[in-house]
C-alpha cells in the first residue's frame, strides 16, 4: 500500500500519486481508504445533483448510492464514496491514464470528500506575499492560476493554485493548503515560464498542463489574512483595480467557490453559511479586476503586491 497527505488528512491506496507528498510510517486506522473496484452493473438509482457547463453539458452526477454516494464523470469513471468507513471505490469506465485519474480524485472527489465530513474547502489558490497569507477566487478560466504562476515565478510561495481547506483559529482563520500544484494552459505557461519547467499532462479530455513544484511539507498552518475575488477579465478594460467587497457579497461568492458533496443536505448547508459568515467578518475581501493582458503582469504584480503590503 502507498501512503500519501492530502492536507493534512492521510490516504492510504494501491494507486501511485505523482503530485501528492508521500507519507513513509505507519498509517492509523482513520486515513482514507482508496480502492480500485472492478466495473459491475450498478443498482438502480436517481441522480440528485449534477453540474453543468456553461452549454449545460453535463461534468459531475451525483446519486445516493447503498455504500453513501456515487459521483460520476461522463464517459471517465465512477466514484463510490462510503462517509462511514472513510473509504472511496474507483470504478473507471474505460483504460484511464494515471493523469486523469490523480486529478479527479485529488481535484474533484477528495475536496468533496471532506467537505461532506464537515470542512470548508474552497475552489482558490493560496500565496505567502511577504509574510502575509491571500487567497485568490473567481471561476474557472478567470486567471487564478496564472496569477499564482506570476507570483510563483517572481519567488513567492504558493500553497495551491486549486484547492484549500480553511479552518478557524482565534479570532481568525488558517489555511491548509490540499497539495502543491499549478496547472496552466499553454499561452501561460509560454508567457510566464518560458519552457523551463518541468511539464506533465493535467488529464487525457484537458489542455492544461501541470508545473512540477516541490512538495515542502511545511510544519507551521499559515493564518489567513485577506481574499481577492477575481472579476471577469473579459469584461475589464485596461485599469487595474481593488475596492473592498460588501460582506454579503463577499458571503455568497464563498459559498459559490466552496466544494459540496450532498447539495441537499441541509445541515450541511447551514453549516457552510455560518463558515462563510464567520470568514467574511475576520478576514478582509476585495475585489481583484484587471484585464487579460499578459504585457500588464509587472503591473498588476506591483499593484497587487503593494495593496497586500499596505
């Protein structure tokens, strides 16, 4: 069996993860169990959520399922998830790649996983700037990632470009970062790299591809101290703007960017609201509009990097 941190939760599993810290020791009997399951004729169901691209085709399918759920990805594979005994069966459709498979587990089913379990986990990618801790949110294709890739590059830690589980400290709040990654599309990594790094697919029906980053396990959990929620660079001109967000704004975007599992649980939603309720009122939101314009990055760098000093 091989062993390996998600966060800070262990996962223990027959498969090989290539971008996840491998954990040498013994294992408690509490990690998260990952099974390969052969393919079999499923019993009937109802599938209660699904989500959906813009021309509502059809990404993730959730149903309720004998062992607790099933997740599945059109044409890719299935995922049997047991909350009870922490355990998730794979059943893949077809031969998938090792690519495909670590990212949809690591960026999709693992972060639903444990928000199912209680925790909060947020769709954004995680920066230390100058001793200061930030997270960056917005929708997919909106720029997160080649934004951390900027800050990466100019020598700054990234925690995450994805993923984060948030947990409350005090009067304010930690961040845990899932894994050490950074996934662009080829424009960005042309403009910002510049072929100098170390490249592996992100996953067979995707053009992003995934930088190599070193797993540094750091000891000490980083405390959060402000979010920048990305606007749609489509629709910005050429200014570079920050302006502080209205707290129920700053609410229902944090809903938005959080991970679910069970969307009809409604203890679970009420939890998540109190969550995003609790973070809007300790930790500082602004809103993050520039333009899709890679001459603009010294820029925006200077800018950003001054707002979050100040």
């Amino acid at each position: 069996m091989n062993n390996y941190l998600f966060g800070h939760q262990i996962l223990t599993t027959t498969l090989n993860f290539n971008e996840l810290p491998r954990l040498n020791g013994a294992v408690t009997s509490s990690a998260i169990q990952i099974q390969l399951k052969p393919a079999c004729q499923p019993a009937p169901f109802e599938w209660q959520h699904q989500w959906r691209e813009a021309d509502n085709t059809v990404t993730l399918s959730l149903a309720l399922h004998e062992a607790g759920f099933l997740l599945r990805f059109p044409d890719l594979c299935d995922f049997i998830i047991d909350p009870v005994l922490r355990c998730i069966h794979v059943v893949s459709h077809d031969i998938l790649d090792e690519h495909t498979l670590e990212h949809l587990l690591v960026d999709q089913v693992l972060p639903r996983f444990l928000a199912h379990e209680g925790h909060l986990l947020l769709h954004a990618c995680a920066v230390n700037i100058e001793g200061r801790t930030v997270l960056f949110l917005g929708k997919s294709g909106w720029g997160k990632s080649t934004l951390a890739a900027l800050l990466h590059k100019a020598g700054y830690r990234l925690y995450s470009d994805d993923c984060v589980l948030l947990q409350p400290h005090g009067s304010g709040w930690q961040i845990l970062p899932t894994y050490p990654s950074l996934r662009l599309h080829e424009d960005s990594i042309e403009n910002i790299f510049i072929g100098d790094s170390l490249l592996s697919p992100v996953s067979e029906y995707s053009d992003k591809q995934r930088i190599a980053l070193t797993n540094d396990m750091e000891q000490v959990i980083p405390s959060l101290h402000a979010m920048y929620f990305l606007s749609d660079p489509d629709m910005i001109a050429d200014n570079i703007q920050i302006t502080p967000m209205r707290p129920s704004n700053t609410c229902i975007e944090l809903i938005e960017r959080s991970f679910r599992l069970d969307i009809g649980n409604r203890q679970h939603s009420r939890q998540l609201m109190e969550s995003a309720a609790a973070l809007t009122q300790s930790v500082p939101a602004y809103r993050l509009s520039y333009p899709r314009d890679y001459e603009n990055n010294t820029r925006l760098l200077d800018c950003l990097i001054h707002h979050i000093q100040h």
